[in-house]
C-alpha cells in the first residue's frame, strides 16, 4: 500500500469527515472507497460500446439495422440542406 500526499479543499474533507463519521469510519477508509469507486466508474466508461454490443441481435422486428435507422430518420432535414 502506498501513501500519498494531495491538497484538498477545507470544505471537502469537512463534508468527508463527517460522512466518514456518519458511517463510523476513519476519513482514510472513507477516502480509499472513494478512489475504488472512481477507478471503477471510469473502467465502465471506457466499456461502453462492449456493453451496448449485441444489445438488440434477439431482436426481430427491426430487421436490417441500416434500413431501420433510415426509417426512423425520414423526417429529419438531410445533412446536405442544413
């Protein structure tokens, strides 16, 4: 484990101190939570695209994927007139 040292604003580490409390947890714990669950929101960020794959292939009212996005965007003023 690693110790680092980072300047924080007096009024976070008041609201950290006092969730950290609420909890009854120390604000090192508090803190060490707080950048797993950064670390993990930003691994999901990066998966977006592997998560959204696949997501409607049990589909089968669509039909070809390229022939329902234009039907879906008729209505629309095409990119060359705008």
């Amino acid at each position: 484990m690693a110790r680092i040292l980072t300047d924080i604003p007096d009024e976070d580490v008041e609201k950290l101190d006092a969730l950290a409390a609420k909890d009854k947890r120390s604000r090192a714990a508090a803190i060490r939570d707080a950048v797993k669950l950064y670390l993990v929101q930003r691994a999901a960020d990066k998966d977006w695209i592997e998560r959204g794959y696949g997501y409607w292939a049990d589909r089968t009212d669509i039909g070809d994927g390229v022939e329902y996005q234009r039907a879906i965007r008729e209505d629309r003023t095409p990119y060359e007139d705008l």
